[in-house]
C-alpha cells in the first residue's frame, strides 16, 4: 500500500479534482491538500478511509485490545487454537 501523501496547493487540486478522484481510487494514492502552505485537507479512498475509523474504533476499545493481547500471549505460549483445529470444529 502506498503510504506516502502527495502534497498540493486547493487551487491545483480544484483544477485536477477529477484526476485525483481518479488516482485515489486506482492507485490508492493519498493527496494533503493545502491553503496558503498550510495542509488543510486529505483525500484518500473511501475504502482507506473506512479502514481508518475501523482501526481507530478498535484502538478505542480497551476491552478489545486486551483480549487481542491476551490472545497473542496465549498464541506466543501455544495455548491457542490453530486455524486447522478452529476450521474442523467449525466444519468449514
């Protein structure tokens, strides 16, 4: 995944907006839109963007963290579940 943001001035990205719509899409690329040198906006896909609030409701979720960390303690001890045995049990 592409993580380095382009960074542009509001009135190039007024006049390629299309484009951009474009490339965010595409190539997953991200553009900081800014105003008088001063980054103001971000445009990235609607996909990435989704996957940012699903990261950071997670990360808001103490009960959730611990129980990820619980889990991966309990893998790291090989007290967990392999995917094989998890698969059959569930009859997949």
């Amino acid at each position: 995944m592409n993580t380095i943001s382009t960074i542009i001035p509001a009135n190039e990205a007024r006049s390629n907006f299309y484009q951009l719509l474009e490339e965010v899409d595409t190539k997953l690329q991200q553009f900081i839109i800014t105003l008088r040198g001063k980054a103001k906006a971000v445009i990235m896909s609607a996909e990435e963007f989704a996957g940012w609030q699903e990261t950071l409701e997670i990360l808001s979720d103490k009960n959730l963290i611990k129980s990820i960390k619980t889990g991966v303690v309990e893998m790291q001890q090989k007290k967990g579940v392999s995917e094989e045995k998890v698969n059959k049990l569930l009859k997949w």
